[in-house]
C-alpha cells in the first residue's frame, strides 16, 4: 500500500512539471512567433525606427511612428539580446541600436512651457506631429536608452537616461508645469495610479545590478510604493485608479473607476519590490489586494475575460470600450498570477492563472498570421483586427511571453523565481 502512495505521489509531480512544461513551450514557441513578425514587418530600412500601425497579416497601413512604441520595442529588443541566449542574435542587437539612433536624432522637441519634451509621435522621417501633456513618451525613452547601455556599454546613454529620469521626478514631484498643463481652479490635483507605477517600474529598469544607484532611487521606489498603495480602498475590497494626493477618494466618475488589468499590473510591480526587499507584508498586500480583488472584480462570468473597466458603484462607465476585452489586462494577469504562484506555491494562484491563460490563447492569438489581436468585443468577438496601431505594439505581448517563460524556467528548476 505504501508503495502505491510513493507511485502515486512521483506521477503526481510528474504530471505537474508535464503541466508547467507544456506552459513553458506554448510561451516559447508564442514568443518566437512574435518577435518574428516584429522583426519581419516593423523595420524602416529607409528612415530608421519602427512602423507601429501594422494590419493583421503585417502590412503597414499608417506611417506615423509613436515615441513611446519605438522606446517600448528597443526595450524588448535589447532585454531578449540580453537576458534571452536565443535572441542573442546580431539582427536582435542591430534593430535596438538603429531604434536607439532614432529615438535620440529626434523623440525630442522644443516647447513653449519648458526647454524640452518627447514628442508622442512623428512622421516617418522623424518630424514632430503631436506631444501629450503626459510622461509617457519620456518614461519610455529612459527604459529603451537604460536597456540598450547595458548590451551597448555606452557610459552617455546611461547617462541620458537617468538626465531624462532627473526630468520626469521633478516634473512629477516638483514642478509639472514643463508638461503644459496649467492647474486650473477647478481641477483637482490627482494621483494617477500609472505614474508611480511607471516610476516604479523606472527605477527597477535603472537600478537593476548597480548599488549606487539603486541608493540613489531608494527614497524614490518608498514613495512609489506608498503612493500605489493609497489605491487601495472601500476597506480594501477596491482598487480605485485615481485618488487624491493624502489617498482619498475622488467624487464623481473619476473616483470610481477601476481598471483590473492596470492593478494587476500593479500587483506584480508591488511583488518585484517585495520580494526584492524580503518584505512579506507587502507581498501579501500585492497577492490580496492588487491580483486577488481586481481579478474577482474584473473577470466576466458571463462570458470571461476581464473588463477594460468598472465603476465600483455599478453604474455603467463613461468609457466607451468599457466592456471590451483587450490584450495587455489579460497579458498582465498572466504575470502578475504567475510570478505570484511561483513565490507563494498557493495552488489558488496557478489556478487563476490557468483560467486567464485558457481564455487568452484562445482568444486573442491569431494562429493564422502571427501575434495577436488586441480588441475583442465583450463576448469576444475580434473588433479590430490590426495587429500594432497607436496604442499597441512590440511590449505587452512579448514581454508577457518572455517574463512568463522565464518564471515557468524557475518553476521548472524548483527555485522561486
């Protein structure tokens, strides 16, 4: 009988690493597709950069080039030549220096409120068409700038990077009127939840294997974290995407609405820095608050997948593409649910993440033409079937692929990842 129980035991384990290697090969295999069709379709051979308006079997359909999307896709580029033994391939390395030359010739232009900013996008050739009274497009310019350094070991680009993270920190906690966007009597001041978690995000980017610097941002990443965590409300059964500067909650639509795949986003940024300072507690925080109530918050029982989003009074959302089912929530979900799974082993976790990960490669992977599909409706239908546009590009997708292979790796091996 005891040794029934051992055989049953060893085939159990058996058919759990069968599981997770399965996993790890369908990522595998999704990310290689991917960034084939990037690498196939995207490239300027003339003007340099990257074309982002992509249709679904890769032609361009729009020339415009978005800073923030080129900043994204020479990120994931050096990142997989870095990190990735596969992609350590010169027409890898090659495609992020010629992103890189093209972001510093001309991501930035003069403004009238201050000396300089991103732009948000340009024309093929690199002339400035529009800039946002946002931090995003700079936000990205200092991940593509920082990433490309390190496989570049190119000391000013570094530089230029943490010069243009200086930029952002003031703007953000000092004086935001560079960005061109005057207070006005009756706006009132509102912490967005992306911006520290961009910011978060930027200083895992900047400080990742440098000690001085990660002393430098230290007090930084703390405000990041407090700042994050003030979203967390109605006795903490709610993550609230905007809320007031002492961590209140804001009246009207504004107030109320959530967005499930930006706190799970959240939730694993929160896990990274946990697990990174050995903060339990906060680790807790991220698996209870930011992946537990947004995903139960979010899913469609109806018909699965998860809200764009919700008021968390029940009235129905100002947004007009409330109900959709887009890409990068369900991208971030993946992540967020398996880097839980894999620092915690709470079966609950794997659960959930088999659940998003069903829903998601049957849905929005397009096994015809490669990639995937960014817009469903709610019952998830495909509604727009471009493949890269102003909002999508080369990052939620494979960088869902590529962190969640790397954490089926870990798994695999038996260590926390």
């Amino acid at each position: 009988m005891l040794q029934i129980c051992r055989n049953r035991s060893t085939d159990s384990r058996t058919m759990t690493a069968a599981g997770l290697e399965e996993y790890r090969k369908r990522f595998r295999t999704e990310l290689d597709q991917v960034v084939d069709f990037w690498l196939k379709y995207s490239h300027d051979k003339e003007y340099g950069g990257f074309f982002n308006c992509l249709g679904k079997d890769g032609k361009v359909y729009d020339e415009l080039k978005y800073v923030w999307l080129q900043g994204r896709q020479v990120w994931m580029y050096s990142r997989l030549y870095r990190t990735m033994e596969r992609y350590h391939r010169p027409e890898i390395l090659e495609a992020a220096k010629i992103g890189g030359a093209f972001l510093q010739k001309f991501a930035r232009v003069q403004t009238s409120s201050g000396p300089w900013k991103c732009a948000f996008c340009l024309t093929r050739d690199g002339q400035a068409v529009k800039v946002q009274r946002t931090i995003f497009s700079e936000c990205f310019y200092v991940m593509a700038m920082d990433e490309l350094s390190r496989i570049t070991h190119d000391k000013e680009m570094q530089a230029d990077a943490e010069s243009m993270m200086g930029q952002l920190v003031h703007w953000v906690r000092i004086d935001s009127s560079g960005l061109g966007r005057p207070q006005l009597p009756g706006d009132q001041p509102v912490n967005s939840m992306a911006v520290p978690m961009m910011l978060l995000c930027l200083v895992d980017q900047l400080t990742e294997g440098r000690t001085e610097v990660a002393e430098k941002y230290k007090e930084l990443s703390e405000w990041c974290v407090e700042q994050i965590l003030q979203h967390i409300q109605r006795d903490g059964k709610a993550i609230l995407e905007n809320v007031t500067f002492d961590g209140k909650e804001l009246p009207g639509c504004q107030g109320r609405v959530q967005n499930p795949g930006h706190a799970l986003e959240a939730g694993w940024f929160l896990l990274q820095y946990a697990h990174a300072k050995g903060d339990a507690q906060l680790q807790k925080t991220a698996v209870d608050k930011f992946i537990e109530v947004p995903f139960h918050t979010g899913w469609d029982k109806q018909h699965g997948g998860l809200f764009y989003f919700l008021d968390v009074d029940g009235h129905c959302p100002t947004q007009l593409e409330w109900n959709m089912k887009l890409w990068w929530p369900h991208c971030e979900a993946l992540i967020a649910c398996l880097m839980a799974y894999s620092y915690t082993r709470e079966p609950m976790l794997m659960d959930r993440f088999k659940q998003i990960y069903d829903y998601t490669f049957s849905h929005f992977s397009d096994e015809e033409h490669g990639e995937w599909f960014g817009y469903l409706s709610r019952r998830g239908e495909v509604v727009l079937d471009f493949k890269g546009g102003p909002f999508k590009g080369f990052f939620h997708v494979p960088r869902c692929l590529y962190m969640c292979e790397k954490l089926l790796d870990g798994l695999l091996k038996g260590e926390r990842s």
